[in-house]
C-alpha cells in the first residue's frame, strides 16, 4: 500500500489493474495536454467526479478503448505527442488488464 501512496505523487494517469491495485498507465511528460481532452477532442468517454479537487476521472468502455486506438492513430500528428502517447498506453493497459467483453469499463484517473 505505501508503494501505492508514493507512486500516486508522480503526476500522471492511474489505473486498477488485473489484481485491483492502483497503476500508473502514464507518466505526465508535461506540455498542454489532459485526461479531458479525450471527451474534447475524440467525444470519447464520460468524466466523473473526482475524489480530490486536483484530479480528472475518465470512465471508457472496451469499444471506446479500441476507438481510442484508432483515433491517435489518425490524429497523431494533429496533436502533441504527449497527449497522443497517453492514449494509447491506455489503451495498451486495457487490453492487458481490463479487455473484457464490450460492456466492461475502465476507470483512468490523472492527477495533472
């Protein structure tokens, strides 16, 4: 648990993983990018509302994580890298943890 709490004060994008402990999916890398920016830009996703006033949660299903994929694919040269890398280690998270039948969702949480 105390590994958990230190990583937690890495800025970046956490997720549960397979065992239900808290992950890091991706280290901010700094620049003007954020978690949001994926319901802004893709109209992928919901927010939800955050336990600390300093955090975005985004909720995806596995149909949206795949669409993510594909989107930064397309889109990686309209936007920064940072923002494009994020995406798809999300979406490399969820397929080696939470890639389950279409109805399951991801809970990603950043703390940037």
């Amino acid at each position: 648990m105390k590994e958990q709490v230190e990583a937690r004060h890495n800025p970046g994008v956490y997720a549960l993983d397979g065992r239900g402990r808290e992950t890091l999916v991706h280290l901010y890398q700094g620049g003007d990018y954020e978690l949001a920016d994926i319901v802004e830009f893709f109209q992928l996703g919901r927010l939800e509302e955050a336990d600390g006033e300093d955090e975005t949660v985004l909720v995806l299903t596995a149909k949206e994580l795949r669409t993510l994929k594909t989107m930064a694919d397309a889109y990686s040269f309209d936007y920064e890298e940072p923002y494009i890398e994020m995406c798809l280690e999300m979406q490399r998270f969820a397929d080696q943890f939470g890639g389950g039948p279409a109805g399951n969702e991801m809970r990603f949480t950043a703390n940037f």
